[in-house]
C-alpha cells in the first residue's frame, strides 16, 4: 500500500520511475520544462476522493489525464498532483434504451467498433488512442458530428467527483450547473468525470468516402472551390482538404481533398458527394477515386497516417468566415513553410447549424484551420516547434477563436469560449471550487 493508502499506483518525485511515468502519459513527445509532484492511478471513485483530499490539504492543485492526447500537454503542470484515469476504462452498453455507460479512459476508437457490430453509433473522434475523457469535455468534433451535433450534445449525464470530494450526477435537472460546463470546459472543468452517460443512434446504413488529391500548385484553385462549395454542403459530409509534403504517405506535396460521408439512405449517399463530381477542379486531380463504401475500421486507418506515434508535435487552430481572398494568400506562404510530413494543414468547411443545446462549448464558425507541426527527433524542436503558432498569430486577425481539441494555449492566448460563456462559466466555478484546487487553462484569460 502506497503513502496515501489508495488502491491505485502513486510516485512522488522523488520516486524511480516517476518522470517516465509521466511522460507515458505523452501523446505529444515534445520535451517539456514542467512536471508534477505527485502521479496517482486511482482505481475506483474511492481512491479519487482520498486524492483529492490529500491534494486539498497538501495545497496542491490536481489536473487529469484519460488518455494524454492534449498537444500541449495541459495536463501535465507544476507543482501538483496529476490523476490519471488509465483505470476508468469500462463501459456498458444498453442496446434496448439506447443508451451506454462508459469511463473516461475508454477509446472512443474502441467505443464506436463495439457499437457499430450491435448496429448502433456514437459520435466518437477521428483517431484512433483517443480516449472520451478530454474529448467530450472539449465539445467533441466526431465522425458524422455534422449530422448528430457536437458530440458532448450526446452526453446525457455525468458521474463526477467535485473538488469537495464529493462523488454527485449531473445532467439536465440535477446539479444541472456541472452539466452545462462540463459541455465544453474541455481541460478547464472543476471535478473528476469518472462515467459518462451517452445516448445512442442507429448505425448509419451506409459509410463511405470519395478523395481527390492535387498537387501544391493548384493550391489557389482548389481552396477557392472548397470556400465557395462550403455552404452548401450536404450535413452528412464532413469535406475536409488536407495540405501535405507527402500526399497519401507516398506521393509528393499537394492537397488532400476527403468526403467521409455517413448516409442513412443510398440516396442520401450518392447526393452527398455531388459537389465533387461537378467540382470545377475535378480534372486537375493526379488522383481521383470513386465514392467507396468503407467501414469505421478503414476511416480509422486512413487518419491516424496523419497522426503517428512517436513524434513532437507543435499544434495550433483557428475559426474562421474570412473571405477566401484573404485566407489563400497566407495558406500559400504556410504550404510554402510545411515541415516534413507527417506536418499537415487541416482546412476542414464546418458552417454549424445554430445550437440548441445549453452548453459551455459556444465559439465556432464557417471554416475551421488547423496546424500540426509534427517531426520525430527532439532536436529539431527548435526548428519546428514554433511553426503553428507563429502562423496562426499572424492569422488572428481573420480568427474568430479556436476549439480546445487542438489548442496549444501554452504559446498563443485565444478565444475558446463566448465572453459571456467565460462569465459564466467562472461564476460556477467560485462556487463549486472554491478554493481552486483544479486547474485552470494553460491561459487563465483565454476564453475571452
């Protein structure tokens, strides 16, 4: 039994072992200047509340890891006490009410493949290791998310564990303050998520995708198409372009242009890829493919050939409804900077529908960019470790704010939340946190 008489795995810092422990924690293997003090696995909600009061008295303030995938590394910090939530990683499904249990270490990856082979769908992420821990808190950007909503919108209730120490639910009438923040205070919420309850749909009938790639020097053209066609997007359609030094992993620089589609209906299907069929730039593509029907599986690989393990990665983001006359000009300079491949840009065409639910998550707009600067041997750090954030402060004034799933707040201070979201999100706060033992953003004053 270990110094505070948990269940669960503790090392202090002083421990063998402990600063590798916590870089497992890692996806990004960037090198870091901050570690905690004290690293705790707890395995029930038990050993969470004698963490959290052991933090309370020690004045130490807690931050938490489900699956270590923030590109900044928020949870790693100074001077405290890191839960990580590696033993959270359960979850029931119940087909009847459509309705699921799961913890926050589960993979959503993991989650979705179990689902779809009892012919049943959760808006989960894109890649692959990600677990729903921080997902869901950040708002979740999902597969088919333009159809069901952000993927919080799902979240029908938590069990939490409050900075009291107290384990409580909260959903839409109970403790109804938590809900409505835990939607979108992403790594800024204030208690433990230890179960999240999810509401189910049917498995899209028909799953699929069509691609054209082009080379860099059709750059002008191709983003123009994608910012006017925007629009009109059909809601089944998540149209993403994706600018590379190495297209499909093999081929040379250029643009990835990709339309996942998730149909109920092979009416739907065939209607939702139109565009790039009558795309004006079609002929310019060195590769086109037809719509090809593909499971969750396929989606999962053809992503995660963005995202390996093993890398440093510098990320940054931004929302935006600036005209394509002024976005291409820069997009031209970053593709003319891109690091070696797997460095991406991400223009992803979102144009929301206005939301219904009552949720923290409130900054979102027309077109989403995104950039992941990405090289393998730390030394090289200084060379690429920059390149996001730079760009993206040169672009902040055609932004609008950007979304927690790929911040990097540790650089760049930016709007992630509504100013009055902000508000009142810390209004919550002070009476649920008191004495601020969870930590807040990397930024205090981000969400402006």
């Amino acid at each position: 039994m270990n110094f505070l008489n948990i269940k669960g795995r503790v090392l202090r810092r002083t421990d063998a072992g402990f600063e590798s422990a916590v870089l497992d924690t890692l996806f990004n293997k960037q090198a870091l200047e901050r570690m905690p003090d004290l690293l705790a696995e707890p395995t029930d909600v038990d050993d969470i509340i004698t963490v959290i009061r052991y933090a309370r008295s020690a004045g130490k303030k807690i931050s938490i890891c489900s699956g270590g995938h923030s590109w900044s590394a928020n949870h790693v910090r100074n001077d405290s006490v890191l839960i990580s939530m590696t033993h959270f990683n359960r979850y029931e499904v119940d087909k009847a009410n459509m309705r699921a249990k799961a913890g926050p270490a589960v993979g959503g990856s993991v989650l979705l493949t179990a689902l779809m082979k009892q012919d049943l769908f959760f808006p989960a992420g894109h890649c692959k290791g990600v677990c729903i821990g921080g997902y869901l808190l950040q708002g979740g950007f999902a597969w088919n998310g333009r159809k069901l909503g952000m993927a919080c919108e799902s979240v029908i209730g938590y069990d939490i564990v409050t900075a009291e120490g107290e384990l409580v639910h909260a959903s839409e009438t109970e403790n109804a303050d938590l809900f409505w923040a835990a939607r979108g205070a992403g790594g800024g919420f204030f208690g433990v998520v230890v179960q999240f309850h999810l509401r189910l749909y049917p498995r899209p009938k028909y799953i699929g995708a069509m691609t054209q790639v082009f080379g860099m020097k059709h750059l002008e053209d191709v983003f123009q198409w994608a910012w006017e066609v925007g629009p009109d997007i059909p809601p089944a359609v998540e149209f993403q372009l994706l600018m590379t030094r190495q297209t499909l992993t093999f081929c040379g620089p250029g643009i990835e242009a990709v339309a996942p589609v998730f149909a109920d209906t092979k009416e739907e299907l065939e209607a939702a890829v139109d565009f790039m069929r009558n795309s004006p730039v079609r002929k310019k593509a060195f590769l086109r493919t037809p719509l090809l029907r593909s499971g969750i599986g396929s989606m999962y690989r053809f992503a995660m050939t963005h995202y390996p393990e093993r890398h440093c990665w510098g990320v940054d983001n931004m929302w935006t409804h600036a005209p394509a006359t002024e976005l291409i000009p820069f997009l031209r300079q970053i593709a003319d900077t891109l690091p070696p491949a797997p460095a991406h840009v991400l223009w992803l065409n979102w144009h929301p529908p206005v939301r219904q639910s009552k949720m923290a998550f409130s900054v979102e707009d027309q077109i989403y960019i995104a950039l992941y600067g990405a090289w393998k041997s730390p030394a090289d750090s200084p060379r690429y470790g920059a390149w996001a954030a730079d760009w993206m402060r040169r672009m902040e004034h055609l932004s609008t704010g950007i979304q927690l799933a790929d911040e990097g707040l540790h650089r760049r201070p930016a709007r992630f939340l509504s100013a009055e979201h902000l508000q009142q999100m810390e209004a919550i706060r002070e009476q649920r946190d008191v004495k601020g033992v969870f930590h807040r953003w990397h930024d205090a004053g981000g969400g402006r």
